[in-house]
C-alpha cells in the first residue's frame, strides 16, 4: 500500500497489468461512486469514492475490477454479478474498513 498526496492507493494485478486503485475524496468523484479508466493505458486505474461504506464499498471495488478483469461485459452483467458477489460477502461477515492517509511524517 502507498500512500501519496494524502490519497490511499493500492496496487493491484489485474490481466498482467499492475492497476493502481485510488479512493478518492467525494468532491473529486462529483455523482461517480467508482470509475474504471479502459481500455487501459500506460497507467491502468481505478478510483473508488472514498466515503463509502459497507455493502456499497464492496459492491464498487467488486464492480471496477470487473470491468478491469473483463471489458467485453455488459454495464448490466458487471451491475448484477457485483451486487451478488456484495450481497454474499455482505452476508458471510465481509467488512472493508480503509485506513486514513498520512499526513506528514510518521514519528516512528
């Protein structure tokens, strides 16, 4: 995990590529809960609205990186296969808590 410029990042590898996956503060995001940047270029991303929480946290990453994984899909089969996959994880205890970015230097 890196963080930089007070934004969490993660890195990810997806298709042979390395993604990176932002979450980004809402007012950055307008209306967008997760955005998937393809066809990939020469830095794959995906940004997900950092505010969001549970269920709806899940069901975004899940729904990015299936578009990342599979871009041939349908708006509506990535919709329907993320909120399942969600609603499962949801249910079996599944819980997404994303970590503050830094600011400054650490004292340890």
């Amino acid at each position: 995990m890196r963080v930089s410029r007070g934004i969490l990042t993660l890195r990810i590898r997806i298709r042979d590529r390395v993604w990176r996956v932002r979450f980004m503060p809402a007012k950055a995001m307008v209306k967008d809960w997760g955005r998937c940047y393809t066809p990939a270029g020469r830095h794959p991303l995906i940004e997900v609205r950092r505010s969001l929480r549970g269920r709806n946290l899940i069901d975004t990453i899940v729904h990015e990186l299936l578009h990342a994984q599979h871009p041939e899909m349908t708006e509506e089969a990535v919709d329907a296969t993320a909120c399942m996959i969600a609603v499962g994880l949801y249910a079996a205890g599944c819980r997404i808590t994303l970590p503050q970015p830094r600011k400054g230097k650490h004292a340890c």
